[in-house]
C-alpha cells in the first residue's frame, strides 16, 4: 500500500472512527487498532469494539493498493501533531510497518495484518429508509439524553425507532423519565419495523453529522442483529439491542388538570438557579402554579432549600389554566429537556403531585417529555 492524503483529512477521518476503538484492555489486539485500507481510489478508515462500527473514506492519491490495522492511539496522536501538510503512508507489507512521512518528520508505526480485522458490513441501499440529516439529528438530541446509562437494564440504554410507512418515531427512557419524538421519512418504507439502538451508537450518529445536507439512510442487516446509519462518506453500525422495549404509550398522560405555559428560557434560568440549591435534597425542586384569574395572569414559583447552603425562589408570569398545583420534580431532568426545547415557550401539563408532569415545546406536536414527580419535601 502506498497513499498520500492531507493531514487535515486523515486527522478527521481517525476523529469520526475514534470511539469505535475498543478499550486497550480488549481480548482481542486488533480491536485497539483502526484499519486503513485503499478502497475505489480513496482511503478507507475503519473501527470497531465488535458493538460498534465506524467506516471513514477520505480523498487519497492511491500508488498502491493494499490495508494495514494499526494501533489506534498512537496514529491519532501523531497526526495530530503533523504540520498541515501531505502524508504519505506507505507499508512494508514483509514487516507489517507503516511509514508515515510529513514534511520533515519520518515515522515507522508496526501493526497487524488487516486480515485479523473484523468484518464491517456494508451499506446494502435495498430497503433502506432515508432522512434529512438536519431532523435526524435533532431527532436524536430530543431523546438520547433520556436513555438510561445503568447496565442492569439493557432495554432502557438504548433508543427505540419505530419505522412504518413514512414516519420514524424515536423514545428513550430510563425509568424517571421517557422522551418521545416523531419525524418525517423522505418516502414511505415498504415494511414496518421497530429496533432498538444503543443510545452511544445514536449519539455518535448525532456526532458525525455535523452540519451535513444529504440525507441519511438507515438500514437493517439481513440478519436483522445491527442498524446501519449511511452518510456523506461515514457509516456508522451497530449491533441491536435483542431485548423489548417497554411499551411507553400507557405511561404518557391522555388528561391533565393544569396546563402551564411559560418562557423557555426563563424557566431554565429559574432550574439552573435552583439546581444550585437543591443538590443537598436529591435534586429536588419545587413548583407551585397559580392559574390566571381576572385580577392577575398566572404564576409559577419555584423553590429549592438545603439545610446548610440556604434557599431558592423564583417567580415566573405564566398563563395557566385549571387547578392550582404543587408538584415537586428533580431539577436536572427539568434542566435536560428545557436545554433541548428551540420553541420560545414551553407546556407543562401536571394533574395532581403523584402524577407524571408532561412537557410539550408550544407550536411543536412532533416532541413531549414526560417526567415523574418526587415527593414533596415538607
């Protein structure tokens, strides 16, 4: 193999596959090292942990063909640190060795033959569906947080996608909270499906499509064990989750007593301030919603107190209609999700003190969060 491509180009390529490297404690060596390979006149850059996959192709001037794996960390930090300039990599296929040559710098990296490197499937383009990237993306900031990070329940770590017709519908949750979302595919899918993705795999979708145009094509392997995520020169793979994921429809309110619309920013502000209050009560914040009458518009007071810190309040103009309401909720689910929400002004329908809280972003139906109270501190 013998290749030359800029700096700035193979820097970003071994970037996007960086967090399919496995750990250096991995079973298997070849598993810490990124494959680089020449494939239809680019370069090709590959990482797996055997959960996750990440092909990368870069532009390349390809002398020789041929693919090497080395050693992930150290290829990353030396390229780095190259001047912006072109690398060429050429391999001494009897040694194994990689010289990597830029500008005045000369350096051999030894490494394992790219036949020990798993296989990554490719993007098979039949019975793929396809989505703007811009609303993928958001897509995946409006649920990904939600999803549970504690191992010990599998089916709550990852992202449930429901593909039907032409609507995708992401959920996460994990077990305090459930974030729902719906979007809208380029054309209708020929068969229904529903998966569930790890979270991390979702979140390094999110990650590597910056600010790109094209749309992304999601697709299921025949074997229907990984999802495939198709964009502009990466593919993201990752193996399914083979476990349910709960059915989430029964837990969101179809009713509420108070509906509560304020500022977005404003109650933010508010979390924020409070959150700094109530890190000594489990996070708990406080809310009481005074609905409109004809004398005065509505209100929401906010309260946090720690016994050796002091106490929080603030209060918000809202319009509110129905019952008046105390409720109590942990300040940092409130955090996430109103940190998410673009709209203006943000809904907050509550029923009674045990009961879930909805939030709903004001002029969007695509999106709700559902949130579970805590017990009032007296």
């Amino acid at each position: 193999m013998k290749v030359s491509c800029l700096q700035e180009n193979l820097a970003k390529g071994l970037n996007y596959v960086s967090r399919a490297v496995a750990a250096r404690t991995a079973s298997l060596p070849v598993l810490t090292h990124v494959l680089l390979a020449t494939d239809g006149g680019r370069l090709k850059i590959a990482a797996t942990n055997l959960e996750l996959g990440i092909n990368c192709w870069i532009g390349a001037k390809v002398e020789d063909e041929g693919a090497i794996t080395v050693p992930a960390r150290p290829l990353s930090e030396l390229v780095s640190l190259l001047p912006a300039d072109r690398v060429d990599l050429d391999l001494n296929i009897r040694t194994q060795t990689l010289r990597v040559q830029c500008g005045h710098t000369d350096n051999n990296i030894k490494g394992i033959d790219a036949q020990e490197f798993p296989i990554i499937p490719a993007f098979e383009p039949d019975s793929a569906a396809y989505i703007d990237a811009a609303m993928l993306k958001k897509m995946i900031g409006k649920v990904v947080f939600a999803a549970a990070t504690d191992e010990s329940r599998p089916m709550l770590t990852g992202v449930f996608t429901k593909l039907d017709h032409d609507t995708i519908v992401m959920a996460a949750a994990d077990g305090f909270r459930l974030s729902v979302c719906t979007g809208t595919l380029k054309e209708p899918v020929a068969e229904a499906r529903t998966i569930l993705i790890p979270a991390r795999a979702v979140a390094e979708v999110a990650r590597i499509l910056g600010d790109q145009e094209e749309p992304v094509a999601i697709s299921v392997t025949p074997s229907r064990g990984q999802v495939l995520f198709h964009m502009l020169n990466v593919d993201v793979v990752a193996q399914l989750i083979d476990q349910r994921f709960p059915d989430y429809e029964p837990i969101i309110p179809k009713k509420y007593d108070t509906r509560t619309i304020v500022s977005t920013a404003d109650l933010l502000k508010a979390c924020r301030q409070a959150s700094i209050f109530a890190r000594e009560s489990s996070d708990t914040m406080r809310l009481r919603i005074t609905p409109n009458d004809d004398a005065a518009p509505g209100k929401v007071t906010i309260t946090a107190r720690a016994d050796e810190t002091g106490d929080n309040e603030s209060q918000l103009e809202a319009s509110a209609t129905g019952n008046e309401v105390e409720i109590a909720f942990n300040v940092k689910y409130l955090i996430d999700v109103l940190a998410i929400i673009d709209a203006p002004q943000t809904a907050l329908e509550t029923t009674a003190p045990k009961s879930p809280g909805v939030i709903r972003p004001v002029g969007d139906a695509s999106f709700l969060h559902v949130v579970m109270p805590m017990h009032l501190p007296r």
